[in-house]
C-alpha cells in the first residue's frame, strides 16, 4: 500500500472518528472521500480498516508514536545528548562568528549604511 493512500484514509477515519464515530467502516470512509472527488481503491481500504479494527485512535497514535521514535532523525542521541549538545553550542558559537567576519569582508559597508 503506497503512504499517499495509507494517509487519505487514515485522514478519512480519523475526521469520522473526531466528529463522533469510534469506529468508521470502510462504507464511511469512502463516503468522505467521494464527497470531496477522491477515488477509493475498496482493496486498500478494506485492508486498513480490518487492520484498525477493534483499536481506538489513542491506541494507535500512541502505536504510531512508538514506532515514529525508533526512526533516525539525526539529532543526538540520548545517551551521548549533554555533551553533543554543549558541542552544538560551541560550533553554533563558531559559526557565528564566521559569518560575523564574512560579512565584514564585503567592501567594509553595508547595503542600508
């Protein structure tokens, strides 16, 4: 299942579920979709819908931030994060004052001076 689809229905279940309905079917979800001109792959969607089956939308948001944790993101990690960050700093400290040096070597006078 491609995500594009994957998202169009999720969103489509989580608006029905949010306006009041804990457990669309595929027949609402299609519904919202047709309404505003999408075309449903009944496959797919069926799919999704036996897979949701049976969970509330806090239990899979809270499945959803589980696995979203274990993705790389290319921040520090955890473990090494204090010293990283007090790195971090110092390399923010340094770049700025690259730049600060930079942008004194343009003809010594700004646009606006």
């Amino acid at each position: 299942m491609t995500i594009f689809i994957l998202v169009k229905y999720l969103a489509a279940y989580l608006l029905l579920a949010q306006a009041g309905n804990s457990s669309p079917s595929a027949a609402d979800v299609t519904k919202v979709l047709k309404s505003v001109g999408v075309e449903v792959e009944s496959e797919k969607l069926d799919k999704l819908i036996s897979e949701l089956e049976g969970k509330s939308v806090e239990e899979l948001i809270a499945e959803g931030t589980e696995k979203m944790s274990s993705v790389p993101t290319g921040a520090p990690a955890a473990a090494g994060g204090a010293s990283a960050a007090a790195g971090g700093e110092e390399a923010a400290e340094e770049e700025a004052e690259e730049e600060k040096e930079e942008s004194d070597d343009d003809m010594g006078f700004g646009l606006f001076d």
